[in-house]
C-alpha cells in the first residue's frame, strides 16, 4: 500500500492530451572507477568552465590609467644631462690645472712628463666634453618634444617635431627658440618652472655660448700668450656648461615635481601643520 508522505512512489509524466503516455528512458546507471581518477597531476579545466552561464559582459573594477612610458631617449635626459654637468666640471679643473702649469713655467721650461700630462689631459677632457655636450643636447631636446607631446595630449603639439629638433639644436638659433618653446611648455603645463626659473636657465645658456665663441676666437691666434688665453677661457666654458647644465636639469625636474615654493610653504604651512595644543 502506498502513501503520499512515502518518498519515491509517485512520478509524475507529462503527456499531449492526444497522445498516451509512453515509457521513456531511464538514464545509464552509473559507472564507477576502480583505480585512482588522475595522476600525479591535479585535476584542472583548461578554460573557465561556462555552464548554464548567460552572454553578458562581467564588468572590470575601473582602474587608473596607466601613463604611456616615455622613450628611454627622453626618460634618461636629466641622467644624461647630471653626467654631462660632472663631465664639464671635470674638464675645467683639467684646464684651470694645465693654466697653472703654464704660469707656474712661464720663464723656464716645464718637464716634459708635466707638459706630456697636461697637454694629454686637455685633449682628452676636450674631446670628450664634446661628445658628452652633443649628447646632453640630443637628450634634451628629445625631453622637450615629449614632455610638449605628453602636455598637449590628446590635441597634437602645436609645432611640428621636425621644428622643435632643427630649433633646439642649432647653433645660436636656439637661443632663441628654446626660451619660446620652454614659454609655451609652461603656459600648457599644471607644473612647470617660474619666469624667474627660466630667466636664470636661459643667462646660463648665453653665458656658455659666449666663453665658448671666445675661447674658439681665442684658439685662431698665434703664440704662447694665444695659447695660454685659450685654456683660461676654455676653463670657464666648462665652468659656464656646468651651470648651464644644473639650470637645464632643474627646468626638467620642475615640469615633473611640484614647484619648490608649493613644496615649501604651502604643504608645511596649510596642510601639513597641526594645530597647537590648547592650554589649560
């Protein structure tokens, strides 16, 4: 006898009303494994299993985006510009040194492994403080055109890259046309340096081209006077690049970093300063 509180008694089949029921097929009965189910290995879908899952789209937790990374060129300018700085300083303790030589033996005749040294020295620390010039230079300049693309994105650089390199690069030209090209920079950048900042980069800049048109004027006459006046100036154009280049790399730095005063005064003055304790 049956009841309806026993489980597994009734079944219920559907059927068309224009159709008897008919018996349908029972499911295989189990199988099962004598020995082990996997291996060594552990067992693992090859892809995120979707049973039964709807087509829609999970969405992602939003996310910052992420800053395109610079060229290396560009990212490594202020490097290539501190070691071009040391290189300069270098180079007019060489020369301020074979000046000292030359005054010291002005009446008799220096030993040759003193004149053989410094005259050694000086060809070195020339050549090579020419090559590192033109590098720096490259590097900054390769700075400028992507910090103005990075400022100006996602709009286009006003100016033409090929402008940009042929103005920052040649000669005397770009005495003129960095100041404008830095102007332009800081009127578009959040961060950028002050009039001031500027100013003190660009007297930099033209001190250096001057002490160098003079030593190389210097360096076109004839006798040991001539000479002597050549490594004299020749000295304080590298003293000149040096300053040049601190300047150069603080204008990089300040289009990166906050700006000093903000730094200084505003963070330890309005945010950063606790209140004073109250008095009993």
């Amino acid at each position: 006898m049956t009841s309806p509180r026993r489980t597994g008694q009734w079944r219920w089949v559907a059927h068309p009303p224009w159709r008897p029921p008919v018996e349908g097929t029972r499911p295989p009965a189990p199988r099962y494994r004598s020995g082990p189910a996997w291996g060594d290995r552990t067992p693992a879908y090859p892809a995120t299993p979707r049973w039964g899952l709807p087509l829609v789209a999970i969405p992602r937790r939003l996310e910052h985006p992420v800053r395109p990374a610079r060229p290396r060129l560009a990212a490594a300018a202020p490097g290539i510009v501190g070691v071009a700085g040391t290189w300069f300083a270098a180079t007019a303790v060489v020369h301020g040194l074979r000046y000292a030589v030359l005054a010291w033996y002005v009446e008799r005749l220096a030993p040759w492994w003193v004149e053989a040294t410094t005259t050694a020295l000086v060809w070195v620390a020339g050549v090579v403080a020419i090559a590192v010039g033109v590098a720096a230079a490259v590097a900054a300049t390769a700075w400028l055109v992507e910090t103005r693309r990075r400022v100006y994105s996602p709009a286009p650089d006003p100016r033409r890259r090929a402008g940009l390199w042929v103005g920052c690069l040649l000669p005397v030209v770009n005495w003129f046309r960095i100041p404008v090209y830095l102007a332009e920079l800081r009127l578009a950048s959040p961060r950028a340096p002050t009039r001031s900042g500027l100013l003190r980069w660009w007297v930099a800049v033209a001190v250096n081209g001057i002490a160098v048109a003079l030593a190389l004027w210097r360096g076109t006459g004839e006798g040991s006077q001539a000479a002597a006046d050549t490594v004299l100036l020749t000295a304080l154009a590298a003293a000149a690049a040096v300053w040049a280049a601190r300047e150069t790399r603080t204008v990089m730095r300040s289009f990166d970093e906050p700006s000093p005063r903000f730094t200084r005064r505003l963070l330890p003055r309005g945010i950063v300063e606790t209140s004073p304790a109250r008095e009993e």
